[in-house]
C-alpha cells in the first residue's frame, strides 16, 4: 500500500529535477552562472531576477509559470514522502531497520 506514495514521489522527483534543471538553462542562456551540480539553491535568488528582467509578457508568465510548477512539484514530492513514512510507521508499528 505505501507503494502508492512512492510512485507518485519518485514521479515528483523527475519532474522537480526537470522544471530545475530547465530554470538553468534559462538562467544560463540569459547570461547568469549556473552550476549543473551544486549550488542549487543559487538558481531559486535569480530566477526572479530573470523574470524582473524579461520584457516579454509571454515568456515572463511562462517563467512564472515554471516556478509556481517548481514549488508545487516539490510541495506534492514532500507530501507523498512524508505520507508514504507516515504509512510506514502506522502499518508496521516502526521505521523498517
């Protein structure tokens, strides 16, 4: 049964590294340093800078949108881990050794 919180986490997992990893494209083709392995963080500051910065309407609500898609990704990737933990602990009694 925790499988069902697994799959749709580890779903949540690709799309969250996908969304991620096209905001550093973005950012680099826009002139920012990105680094594809760590500093990941670096890239949540200034993708709102690029998004101030983008003067087209239509690719600045495409940029918002792969944020907010970003956030919910994450949000919905936690949930499911947390959940499928929380399953784990309520069906087996303890964390499995």
């Amino acid at each position: 049964m925790q499988i069902l919180f697994f799959i749709p986490a580890f779903l949540g997992v690709i799309v969250t590294n996908i969304l991620w990893y096209w905001i550093k494209e973005e950012l680099r083709k826009n002139g920012f340093k990105v680094h594809y392995f760590h500093h990941h963080l670096n890239d949540l500051t200034n993708f709102p800078i690029l998004i101030k910065r983008t003067e087209d309407i239509e690719r600045r609500v495409s940029y918002i949108r792969i944020k907010r898609s970003l956030y919910i990704s994450m949000f919905v990737t936690f949930i499911c881990f947390v959940g499928g933990v929380i399953f784990m602990i309520l069906s087996f009694g303890s964390l499995p050794n």
